[in-house]
C-alpha cells in the first residue's frame, strides 16, 4: 500500500513539472480553411494569423521559450493578416515583451486587434480573500473577522470555479489609451466597436472588433454600422460568449480566445475552467458554427495561472478562400 501511495505521489509530482514547466511551451501552429461564398477574395485566399492571450509578465525562461518557439514555428510563413484578440499581457510588466513579439510579425496586408479583460485590468489573486489589490501590497493584520471573510470569499470562488462561473477578483486598471497608440505605433489598429474597410490587391473585405464583454462596453451593432450587407465579413472579439448576439451572423468568420481551452483537461469532465463562458467543459476552444457564421477560438498562448495539462498553447494560420477556389483546389 505504501508503495502505491509513494508512486502515485510521484506521478502527481511529474505530471505538475511538466504542467508547470513542459507543456506551456509546447505551442502547436495548427492550420485550417474556411470557405466563404462571398466575393472580395482574391484568387489565392486570404491567410491570417491568429494569436490570442498572450499573458505575458516581466518574464522567465517559459516565457522566453514560448517566444523563442513561437518564432521558429512562423519562420518563414507568408500571411496576410494579423488577427490579435486580446490579453497580450497578464499585467503591464509583460508589455514590452508583447510588443517586440508583434514587431517581428510581418503581415503582408496590414494586423489588427480588440481589447481583452487583462489588457483593461491585472486581477489580484489576494482578491480571492477578500482584499483589493492596494491592501495586498501593505503590512495589514488579518483579524478574527477578516479570516472569516476570507474563508467566504474562497468558498465563492471555489463555488463559482466548480459550476464554471465568471470569476473576477479585484483589479488594478491598465492605460489601455497608451497601450493602443504603442499598438499603432507598431502597425497594430485597435478595432474597437469599430470596422475598416480593406481593400488592394484584389481583396475586398471588412474587419470589424468589439470591446470586451467583461471590463469594457462591446457594441456588435455599433462594429457594424458601417459594413454594408453581404460584403465579406471578418469580426474579432476576445470573448466568444459575442456568439450569443444575433447579430454576429452578419459575420464570415469570427475570431475569438480568452478560454486558454481550459489549461487543464481531466478525462470524463473536460476543462477544469471555461472562464465563465457559454461554452462547455467538453468543448471550451476550436470550431464552431451557426448557418453561414463560423467561430474559432483559440486556445490562446498564455494562462491565467501558471500550468497546462492536456491543452497545449496554440497559434492558428487560417486561410479564407472563395468557394470556387474551394473547388478547384478540390
């Protein structure tokens, strides 16, 4: 019995290093196509790169790995489009490693982005007991009263954790005005509750973003003011609960993150957390469809805590293609 119980701790012991330290590098380049029935796509398609929750702090060498493989991975690849939806940081340490990793992006046609929840604010984990991000910093004698409290509070937050409830704990708040002028000093445009309209080399599509649904004010019908109907669509927002408004079926294809997949899958129950997200233990990332509407979300490149299990970082190449080049490429 003894040594049934010293192996399994073993195998604990192993399987948290490689969740902690293995997999949260292993980021997979995984590639796709989506057919759209719409004109405005020149005769190739168009491909895009989409990365999400980056989450990156003031560093470390999984950070640094991630990157490092990140890079070998798009070595060499051709895309037209960046596509970034938000969390690129996990608190404004990490942002000037977001930007050199975007200003080694090179898309042929232009990149663009919409705001996550951590872009807007850093989540405190003392806010599980009950402090706000300033008292956690200070010298504050917990009381009788506030052990109590903080027993309540981790209560909650396992209550909400188990039924897969939305979590937030409270925050400190980020520039996010001077985070999208960097962003624009790099190439980057900032979609907000806004659309472009792009146009050359025999593309003809429009790029929409909406806010996030957690800290910010998202607008579908604002996003869209301006895109006429039936012009090819392409719509980013960070948090895929944007599919429960009916109004995103306006759009082609949209792109979406801020799941991470769950970080950990455990067998028979799927993800651990979904963030709080209509989607479901068993299928919080990947492909989704509504009559002529397809999201993806992505299982992003960083976490909200520090480990993977069985849901490796990812960075997706998506090529949009008319459906007659669907056919004659066959």
């Amino acid at each position: 019995m003894r040594e049934v119980a010293v192996a399994a701790l073993g195998a604990g012991v192993l399987a948290a290093g490689y969740a902690v330290l293995v997999e949260r590098t292993q980021v997979q380049l995984d590639r796709f196509t989506v057919v759209v029935d719409k004109p405005g796509l020149p005769p190739e398609g168009v491909t895009i790169l989409h990365l999400s929750d980056f989450h990156f702090g003031s560093g470390g060498r999984v950070q640094a790995r991630k990157i490092a493989r990140l890079q070998r991975l798009l070595a060499g690849e051709r895309y037209d489009l960046l596509a970034l939806t938000g969390d690129l940081i996990h608190d404004m340490a990490g942002f000037p490693a977001a930007l050199s990793l975007i200003e080694c992006l090179q898309p042929r046609l232009g990149a663009f982005s919409c705001p996550g929840n951590h872009d807007y604010s850093e989540y405190s984990a003392w806010g599980v007991f009950g402090h706000t991000w300033r008292e956690s910093s200070g010298a504050r004698r917990l009381r009788l009263a506030d052990l109590a409290g903080a027993a309540r509070k981790l209560w909650d937050f396992g209550r909400k954790v188990l039924w897969n409830e939305l979590v937030r704990l409270p925050v400190a708040f980020n520039d996010v005005p001077a985070m999208h002028a960097e962003l624009r000093a790099r190439g980057v445009e900032p979609l907000v509750n806004r659309a472009i309209h792009l146009q050359g080399d025999g593309v003809d599509l429009w790029l929409a973003g909406v806010d996030d649904l957690t800290e910010g004010h998202p607008d579908v019908a604002v996003a869209l003011a301006n895109v006429p109907v039936g012009a090819p669509l392409l719509l980013l927002a960070h948090n895929p609960d944007i599919w429960l408004d009916p109004r995103v079926e306006r759009a082609d294809l949209v792109l979406s993150g801020h799941t991470h997949g769950g970080q950990i899958r455990l067998p028979l129950l799927g993800a651990a957390h979904t963030q709080g997200t209509h989607l479901t233990r068993q299928r919080p990332a990947g492909w989704f469809r509504r009559g002529a509407t397809r999201m993806f979300v992505s299982r992003g490149l960083g976490e909200s805590i520090p480990l993977r299990f069985r849901v490796p970082p990812q960075a997706t190449l998506i090529r949009v293609v008319s459906r007659d080049q669907a056919a004659d490429d066959g």
